[in-house]
C-alpha cells in the first residue's frame, strides 16, 4: 500500500534530482574546463546506453502475469519501427504504437 | 506584448502535441496505478521532466527505496546537463526569469531555444516560450487525469506509452552510428542484470555498471 508520507518523500527527491541535474552546469559557470569538457562527454555518450536500459526496463515484466502481452506488444513494437523508419515522424509513431496495443489487449481475445 | 505571445505561441506549436498526448498518457497511467491526484499534479508543476515521471511511477509503484530513486533520476537525466552547458551567455542576460529558465530546461524548450539565437536576445518570448511549453505538460496532465476518473472501467495496457517513448528515443539515437557500441553494450548489461538480480533491483545494478564503465573508459 503507498502511503502518503512515501509518495511525498519520493516525489520530492524527484524534485530535488531532477533540479540539481539541470542546475548543475550553472553551478560550474567558470570552473575547470577538464571538468566541465568531462562533464559534457557523459552528457553525450551516457543517454543513448540510459535509453536501451530503460526500454529494457518498460519490457522487463513482458509475457508474465500483470506484464505487458508479448504478442501486442511485438506488434506495436513493429509498427513503432516501421513508422519511424519510413516517416522519420517519432510521435505519431508513438502515439500510434500505444494505441493499437492499448486497442489489442482491450479487445479481449488472445493473439 | 501580444506580438510576443503569438511568436511564443507559433514556435511552440509543435511542441504542444507532444506534451498534451505524453502529459496525458501519464496523468492517466498515475489513475490506473491508483495514485492520488496531487501526486502526478504537483511533479509536473515541479519536476516536469518527461521520461522521468513516467518511469518514475513504476519506481513509486514498487515502493523503490529514496537513495535509489534519488541516484536513477540523476542518470535518466543526464543529458539535461548538456543543455545547459551551451547555454551560458543567453542565460546570463535572463535576469530574475533566469532559475525558472534553468528549472524548465527540458529536451524541447532546450532544441526551440539553441535552435533560434534571436530569443537569446528577447528574454521575453524566451520566458513565454519556456512557461508555454510547461503548460502544455500540465494540460495533458490535467486531461489524462480527467479522462482516468471519466474511463469506467481500467483501461489495460496505458503503461505500453513508456515502451513507446523509449523505444522510439532508442531508435532516434541509433540512427547516429557513433552511439551503436556503447548501446550494444548497455543492452548485454541490462540483459545480464535482469538475469542476475531480477525485475526489482536490475536498472540500478546495470546503470551503477554503465556509469562506472564509462567513467573508467574516459578516463
């Protein structure tokens, strides 16, 4: 059960994280060029690897019971990619995907 | 005044789908999962940061302990650190508009406000611009939430637009060839973690992996 002094806390250290990590190169305004060129190589190279880990994250509980359903959400997947790949259009990709899966494991039947 | 709202108004356009459909998946994912209403509310007034908040509700939903929470959020936001990094000399000319113009740094006001040099020197439409872009966010919040209590009965599978968000962000960054090692390397360690440590604890086994490995490949 989420109780209500849990959900404050964690929203606040979302509050709190998410400030310092746009603040931070403020914070760093004349320092050391190393550390702000090291910095920005993080900045650069860590989200692309973030993304894959937290698509691996959305997927962890794929197939099992309360998870996401394999078969919609290969489908969905697929037609996300062809969206993207032939459109070159990432929201209504997006938008797209979650509709249909939302629209196939609503409609009750299995795949 | 109003030339200036409109100017803010037409760059913001595209800006305003996107945050009204991803706001909206989830003001209605935080009803699914039961939270209260001022809960997803007040973290996009003051977090307001996309792909944290939703993948946040998975962590509140499982109860995810401070200190991992606190260390997650810094690694899915790393890349705000490279925005304002570019952003110095516009900023500095932000006078009192400047810390809400840091707070509200996201990845869409950052591409419109680099991708335009005239709005560094209109602090005006560049505040206009920023605000505007956050009251699409909590809109779309507004209206998932809205549609959540109006939906009689659970919608399944509302939790699938994280999937999509991070799916097609992974697609976008792939396209650049230089990325590809690293995320081939990041999906063997996410893999192996799950494998490991199970559904609970593996993105912050494999994200405590990832960073080290980097900091110690950069040197």
């Amino acid at each position: 059960m989420l109780t209500n002094g849990y959900l404050i806390s964690a929203v606040l250290v979302l509050i709190v994280a998410n400030l310092l990590t746009r603040a931070l190169p403020f914070f760093l305004e004349g320092a050391d060029p190393a550390l702000t060129e090291r910095l920005s190589r993080l900045g650069k190279v860590l989200p692309p690897a973030m993304m894959v880990l937290l698509l691996v994250y959305g997927l962890r509980d794929l197939g099992q019971v309360g998870g996401l359903e394999v078969g919609p959400a290969l489908l969905a997947l697929g037609l996300l990619w062809l969206v993207h790949h032939f459109f070159k259009r990432p929201l209504p990709a997006m938008i797209l995907s979650t509709v249909v899966y939302v629209w196939l494991v609503n409609m009750g039947g299995t795949l | 005044m109003f030339t200036k709202i409109k100017k803010a108004l037409v760059l913001t356009l595209p800006v305003m789908t996107g945050y009204l459909s991803v706001g909206m998946a989830f003001g209605l994912m935080s009803v699914q999962m039961g939270l209260p209403a001022w809960c997803p509310l007040i973290m996009s007034v003051l977090v307001y940061a996309g792909a944290l908040q939703l993948v946040s509700l998975a962590w509140l939903a499982s109860q995810m302990g401070l200190l991992s929470i606190f260390f997650l959020s810094l690694i899915v936001n790393a890349r705000q650190v490279l925005y304002g990094l570019s952003l110095y000399g516009p900023f500095r000319r932000m006078g009192k508009l400047k810390p809400y113009m840091v707070f509200s740094l996201t990845d869409e006001t950052y591409a419109l406000l680099s991708s335009r040099p005239d709005l560094a020197e209109d602090k005006t439409t560049a505040f206009l611009l920023a605000a505007l872009n956050q009251s699409y966010w909590i809109g779309g919040t507004l209206l998932g939430l809205g549609l959540g209590r109006f939906l009689s009965q659970t919608l399944l599978g509302v939790e699938f637009s994280l999937v999509a968000l991070f799916a097609s962000m992974m697609l976008t960054a792939f396209e650049n060839k230089a990325n590809r090692p690293l995320m081939a390397y990041a999906l063997a360690v996410g893999l192996i973690s799950l494998l490991l440590v199970g559904p609970d604890y593996f993105l912050l086994l494999a994200m405590g992996v990832l960073v080290l490995s980097v900091l110690w490949k950069e040197g």
